[in-house]
C-alpha cells in the first residue's frame, strides 16, 4: 500500500513539474519560507490566514491572475517574480523570488483546483 501512495505521489509531482516547469514539493516549502499565508489564505499551508491578498484556494482554476493576465503557468511565474512589473502600484510586494523559486511556488499553486 505505501509502494502505491508513494508512487502517486511521484508521478503526481512529475505531472505538474511538466505542466508548470517546476516543483511543487519545494513551492510548498517556499510558500512557508516566504511566509506568503501572512497575507494569503492558502489551503495546506500552516500559519495565520492572511486577509491582505485573496485567498488562493482555487487559484488554479482562476480565469485570469490579478485581474490582468490569463491564469497560465508562466504568467503566474512572472506575476510572482515581479508582480510591481505587470500592475504598478498593487498590494503584492516584489519578493526577489528566482526563476525557479517562482516556478515551483506556481507549480504548488498549481494544484490548488
């Protein structure tokens, strides 16, 4: 039985790895690092339930990010990257995240459905 729950669990990661380019074992543990939960409600994630930002319960599902780019795995990468850069002046501040940290935060988000 665990040969089997860790097998889905890897071909689950390699799954949004290849959708989104990144790893969302490790987005889950920069989510928590950066402590984004202080100003995001974020299912799966321990800590206060920020009401600063919107929650991000479904944030893979979503239509559009921040109300301006289509909701795709690099948009989403890009926002996260440099949110200043795409909607001047907005609440989500640049976090100097990498290429790769802000691929695998959006491969975590990813999986929120």
């Amino acid at each position: 039985m665990r040969r089997v729950v860790v097998l889905l669990l890897f071909l689950f990661v390699a799954c949004k790895r290849e959708e989104t380019g990144g790893d969302p074992v490790n987005g889950k543990k920069l989510v928590q690092q950066y402590g984004c939960v202080s100003c995001h409600d974020i299912p799966n994630v321990s800590g206060p339930r920020g009401m600063v930002g919107p929650p991000l319960t479904h944030i893979a599902s979503q239509k559009v990010l921040a109300g301006k780019l289509p909701n795709t795995p690099e948009n989403l990468a890009r926002w996260l990257q440099n949110p200043q850069a795409i909607d001047p002046g907005n609440a989500m501040p640049n976090l100097g995240l990498s290429p790769n940290d802000s691929r695998d935060i959006a491969a975590f988000l990813y999986t929120l459905k």
